[in-house]
C-alpha cells in the first residue's frame, strides 16, 4: 500500500501566512524529522516555506503583539489547524479508498465490534477537530484549546517559535496518532493473516508427515509452542528449503488477494517486499520449531526433564521465531520501503524488543498450556475433547500473544525515550504497554485454535 505526500491542503495556509500576514508570521508546517518514528508511514507535508521569521525574543510573542498582530495571527493559525486536518483527512481516506478485500474485512470488523481503530472511530475524530475549528472561526479566544486539541501541544511563545522554524513536536497529536494507528492495523491485519498462513504450512507439511522433521531424525509433531499456538517442526536444509517455499506461497495468497483489489494496484516492489517477508517468516519458523523440539528431545523424557524440556523448547522456539522475523521483517522494510532508513539503533532496538516478547511469549504459551491440558485431556467424549483441546489452544495461544504485544510494546517505548533522550511518562508507557493487546489477544487466539485444527486433521495425539 502506498500512500503519496499530502500536501495540496498546506499550500493555501502557506500562501495565506507568506502574503497576507503583515508582520511576517512565516508558520512553517514540520519535516520528515519531526515527525516521531511511530507515525513514520504519514506522510509529512510540504515544509518548503522560507521566508523572513520573527524573533520573537524581541516583543512578537504570542503574548506580546498589537490586537492587530493578533488578529492576524489568529487568522493564519486558524488556516493552519484547518488544513493540518484536511490535510490528514485526505490522507486517512486515501488509505481507506485503497483497501483492499482483506483489509476492507477488517476495518467493517473493527467498526461493528469496536476492538482498534476503525475507520469510523477516526473519521468521528476528524469530524469533531473540524467542528472545533469552525467554532474557533466565530470565537477566537478558542485558539489555545483548539491549537491543543490538533496539535497536542500548549500554544505559547516557544510553540510558535517552534512553529516558525518547522520543528513543531506532533508525536501527542491524537489525530496523527488515529490516522497512523489506522494506517498501521490495515497493514498489520494483511500480514498477520499471512504469518498464520505461512506457519499452518510449514506446520502442515511436518504434521501430515509429508515433509521429515528436521534436527530431530523425523520426530512427529506434538508439543505446544508460544506466540502462535502449537507446534513443532525441525529439518534438514532441504527440508527446510521445502518448507521454507510452501510457506512463502501461502504467504503470499492473502497479499495476493488483498493487493490486486487495491485501488493503487499491487506493484512489483511491493510484491516483493511481500515475498521477502514470506521467505522469512517461513523459514525462521521451519527452523525455530526444529530447533526448539530438538533441544527439548536432548534434554530426555523423565518427569522432571519432561518440564523442564517442555519450558526450554518452547522458549528456544519462540526466541528463534520471534527474533528471526523481527529483525528480518525490519531489513526487508529497510530495503524496500523508501519512508524507511536503515538504522544500527533501529536494528538494535528491533532485536531486543524482538527478544523480550518472545522471551515472555515463550514462558507464557508454556505455563498456559501446562495449566490447561486437563481441560484438553478430560474430555468424556470424542466431541468434547476436540473442544477442549480448541479452547485450549486459544487460550495458550491468545495469552503467548498478549504477553507479547503488552512487554513489546512497552520496552520499545522506553528504547526509543533512551534513543531519542526523551523524558520517560509512566502514561504513555502504560498506553504503549497496552494499545495493541485486543487485536493480539483477538489474533493469537484465532492463531492458536488455526493451529490445533492442523494437528486434529493430521491425527497429532492429544496431550498427555
């Protein structure tokens, strides 16, 4: 999905605040730099004014000026909140627009059950700024609370400076937070629905015995693993390289599908964009699963050992897994996605965030499925352990998936504060911790009873 500059509604305010503001107010609109790297897919809007600036440590403060120059500096303000919006508007629906069949599926899905950010919720947003701006036109002693309300930020003499010189910090702006937000789920639901894809593949292929388990000498699969719901696999590298392909081909069947019913079309760059992320999913998948049983079957098959083997495999699983495709998803976006700048910081911050989710996916998945194999096993008839072992298999696999999103989340906030020298909030950490954990739970448990549907129809035994 691609989405141009939006810039056309800036060109009017610009014009206005160059020519028709006497004391040459010159308000620039902020660069690609300022905007914070979370919101990194907006595209950041003309910032090519560069005229006379007023220094406003000399009286033409926002506090300091002639009910003129206040006026007029009202005016200009007020043209520039209003094309900020239109500006963004016109972006978020050039993204909704270009949906395509999957992503248009999760966007109703998000409206008519309200779980993340719908399409809805963010027009609702827009609709309110906008219907504050017209109410600022007729009373402009409004300004500071409507400046506040689009921008984040108090209106006062170092704004405006910022203001002036481009470098007006948006990163507390809610509606650059709503239309990124949504941005990010339409593409993130596509590539969840081909991670799950790609993985039932691979999966598969081991479970169905068509493919021999690699590392393990042809172990079948039959234990629970974190983030995804359950199982195992391993190979040689032939194996691999077979497992490896089918998952890269069911990968690309949802980016198929939802790229060709793009109204942008689906070009050859993003194709293989596309490809490279299925490649890596599926093959750090093929040897994390491997990995991971082989390690648990050296580490034997007593009481004790079974534990403790279950809890090493599932971690190394989920280590492998996790930061395998994190990291290479990133250098496959760094590759092929222009707004995207190849980083040792962003790599690092990649990989240890990579690290910490998976370590706690691993503990989590482990210790749920520990809990919750009485319910899989118990069952009086046929129908009711299958349930059991469905239900069970969400579970794991929803809460492997929060504890992900929730450590994630929150420890690549605290990353980038270290990384940007930003002053750390307990309220956006605890906001960062949380924003993603009901499409994680939604998706991990959606992954987990996918995954046990693959074992059922391979015949896996159901756990002791």
């Amino acid at each position: 999905m691609s989405v141009g500059r939006v810039s056309d509604n800036f060109e009017y305010g610009k014009e206005y605040l160059n020519s028709s503001v006497s004391n040459q107010y010159d308000v620039a609109v902020f660069d690609d730099s300022q905007i914070d790297e979370n919101y990194s897919e907006l595209s950041p809007v003309d910032n090519s004014v560069s005229s006379q600036q007023v220094n406003l440590s000399n009286g033409a403060g926002v506090g300091n000026t002639t009910a003129s120059q206040q006026e007029q500096l009202t005016q200009a303000l007020t043209d520039y909140l209003e094309n900020m919006v239109l500006a963004y508007e016109e972006q978020f629906q050039a993204v909704k627009d270009n949906n395509g069949w999957i992503a248009k599926g999760w966007d109703w899905f998000k409206n008519a059950t309200g779980i993340g950010a719908g399409s809805d919720k963010v027009q609702k947003q827009i609709d309110e700024l906008k219907k504050q701006i017209e109410e600022l036109k007729n009373d402009p002693s409004k300004l500071n609370d409507v400046y506040k309300s689009v921008t984040g930020n108090e209106l006062n003499d170092e704004e405006l400076n910022n203001l002036i010189n481009g470098q007006v910090d948006l990163s507390n702006s809610k509606i650059v937070e709503s239309v990124s937000k949504y941005i990010q789920g339409q593409k993130m639901c596509t590539n969840i629905i081909s991670g799950i894809a790609s993985s039932l593949a691979v999966v598969g292929l081991i479970a169905a015995g068509v493919v021999a388990a690699p590392f393990t000498g042809g172990t079948s699969l039959a234990a629970t693993t974190a983030i995804i719901g359950t199982a195992t696999t391993g190979g040689t590298l032939a194996a691999i390289g077979t497992l490896t392909a089918a998952g890269t081909a069911a990968y690309m069947i949802p980016q198929a599908v939802d790229g060709l019913t793009e109204k942008d079309g689906y070009s050859f760059k993003e194709v293989m964009q596309d490809v490279s992320n299925g490649v890596v999913n599926s093959a750090f998948t093929a040897v994390g699963m491997g990995a991971g049983k082989a390690v648990g079957n050296a580490l034997g098959n007593t009481a004790i050992n079974k534990v403790v083997a279950g809890f090493v495999e599932s971690e190394t699983t989920s280590l492998i897994i996790g930061d395998g495709i994190g990291i290479g998803n990133y250098l496959t976006e760094a590759a092929f996605n222009d707004d995207v700048d190849f980083s040792w910081a962003d790599l690092g911050k990649t990989a240890v965030v990579s690290t910490a989710s998976s370590a706690v996916a691993g503990a989590t998945g482990y210790h749920k499925s520990l809990l919750l194999r009485p319910m899989a096993a118990s069952g009086t008839t046929a129908s009711s352990q299958i349930f059991g072992r469905f239900l069970a298999a969400g579970i794991t696999g929803g809460s492997a998936a929060i504890s992900a999103a929730a450590v994630g989340g929150g420890v690549n906030y605290l990353l980038t504060c270290a990384i940007d020298g930003k002053e750390v909030s307990f309220d956006e950490w605890v906001n960062a911790s949380t924003e993603n954990l009901s499409s994680a739970a939604l998706s991990g448990f959606v992954g987990g009873m996918a995954f046990e549907a693959v074992h059922l129809a391979a015949g896996t035994p159901k756990p002791e």
